[in-house]
C-alpha cells in the first residue's frame, strides 16, 4: 500500500478547531476549511463532538486517514499537558476518543509538531538540512525540532523559565495582546530575549516562525538582532492542519 494522496486534518487551539481535506501532493486545502470556535467548556466531550462534526461537515474524505493536532503533550495518543485548553485532558487517551468519536482511526499528534511536518514537507523548512526549529506563536508558544528532516516530537521549548517567567507567558502573541505591545515593543522585549536563549540551548540551522501572526512577519522578524536566520512560516495558519493530514497519512503507509 502506499501513501494516500489525500487526508483530512483538524487543528484543535485554544480559540478554534478548524479542519479541512488536504491535497498532500501540493500540501493545499482541497475545500474551504470549516472552524468552529472551541467552546469555553473546553474538556474532551464538547471538542471531541466538534472533531466529529468537522469530519461528516467533509464527506468527500470518508475513508481516508484523519490527523488531529492537540495543543499539548501527545505521546502515543495520550495526551499528557494542556497549558492553554482544560486541564481534564491529562491523561485521556484522546486517539481512542476521537477514533471513537469519528468512526475511525485517527492520529493524534502535538500541534506545533504537525506544523513543522507540513513545513518541511511543503514550506520553509523544506529541503533544509541540519537542524530547524519551529516555534508558533499564538495563545501559548508551540516548538518542533527537525532535524535531517526528522522531527524529534514534544519539545515544549515554549514553557522555558526565561528571567523567572513561563516563556510563552511573557513572549507569545497572546501576552503581546494582553499586555498591549505594539509590533516593536513585543519584538524589542519580549521575542528578542526569547530567541537569544533559545538559539544558545539548541543552536538550529534555522528558525520558522508560524501562528497567525507570522502574517505580520515584517513588522517584527526584521528587528530581531539574533545569529540564526530566521524566516516566517511559509503555510501560515494552515500547517497545523495540512501537517495532521501528513501525519496520519504516513501513518498508513505501508512498504
Ligand atoms: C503547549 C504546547 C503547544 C503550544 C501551542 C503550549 O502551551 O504546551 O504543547 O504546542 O502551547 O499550542
């Protein structure tokens, strides 16, 4: 059997949990991606029946392989952090949840992680070699490692004690709104420490920038004063999606 050539992704994030059918040759939406808002409730039956949802919402994709992104700790389908979605989502085994839920089996894999796959495969990161580090910045501060173009999953770079703080406390884009930065101010204190700790403990070949303001890439990137290149994601808020399809598709995948 070889890879599928299409799959259908859902991003489970803390304001959202979008999903759509992924052309996996051109890493595109094959349709119009649907989000739901993620319900204040944010616990495993309310999200799971959304993810359900989602998948009859695409019925052209019925059969294929289904990868879902969850915004924390996954290790074998089990999900063991949820800094920014309710905590009583340590410890469930949400692959046998959701399978559960969809009627099939799915891959469930961290967010941040499905977005560096799909990057790599598709976007900045591909064809580099060496070591790549993605970092998302929205409600928290997601990281993936690459390297060879191989990921090494659940790193949680995002939750470094920087200066006494939780890093994604103080450096993503969700403490940039809390804290009323402009573009500079969040660059200039925030992000510019952040890197410069973070490039000294891994020292990666290059960093990606995703999270939806990686669209606003030009007003903070070119301020930074790091020695790692540094690009912006180049699959923006879709990657989280496009990377589950990968997942489970290569999931599947046979010799
Ligand atoms: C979580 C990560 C996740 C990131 C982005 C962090 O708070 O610990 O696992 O990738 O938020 O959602």
């Amino acid at each position: 059997m070889s890879q599928p050539t299409t799959g259908l992704g859902i991003d489970i994030g803390g304001s959202g949990i979008k999903g759509a059918p992924v052309d996996l040759d051109s890493g595109e939406f094959l349709r119009e991606r649907l989000k739901i808002l993620t319900p204040d409730e944010s616990g495993s039956e309310p999200v799971s029946e959304i993810v359900a949802r989602i998948c009859d919402h695409f019925p052209e994709a019925a059969g294929g392989p289904v990868g879902i992104t969850f915004p924390g700790v996954v290790q074998n389908g089990t999900v063991h952090s949820a800094a920014n979605l309710d905590k009583s989502w340590v410890g469930t085994d949400a692959r046998a949840l959701f399978t559960q839920a969809v009627g099939r089996p799915v891959r469930v894999l961290n967010d941040a992680d499905a977005a560096a796959l799909a990057e790599t495969r598709y976007g900045a990161a591909k064809g580099v070699h060496g070591t790549v580090l993605m970092t998302t910045l929205g409600t928290g501060i997601g990281t993936a490692l690459v390297v060879a173009g191989r990921l090494v999953p659940n790193t949680e770079f995002g939750h470094l004690e920087i200066d006494g703080h939780d890093a994604e406390s103080r450096a993503s884009s969700g403490a940039k709104e809390r804290d009323g930065l402009s573009y500079p101010e969040w660059a200039n204190e925030r992000l510019q420490r952040y890197y410069r700790v973070i490039e000294d403990l891994v020292w990666p070949d290059l960093i990606v920038v995703g999270g939806g303001v990686s669209r606003k890439a030009h007003k903070f990137l070119p301020l930074l004063d790091i020695r790692t290149p540094i690009v912006p994601a180049a699959l923006r808020n879709t990657a989280g999606i496009v990377g589950a399809a990968l997942a489970a598709a290569q999931a599947l995948e046979m010799p």
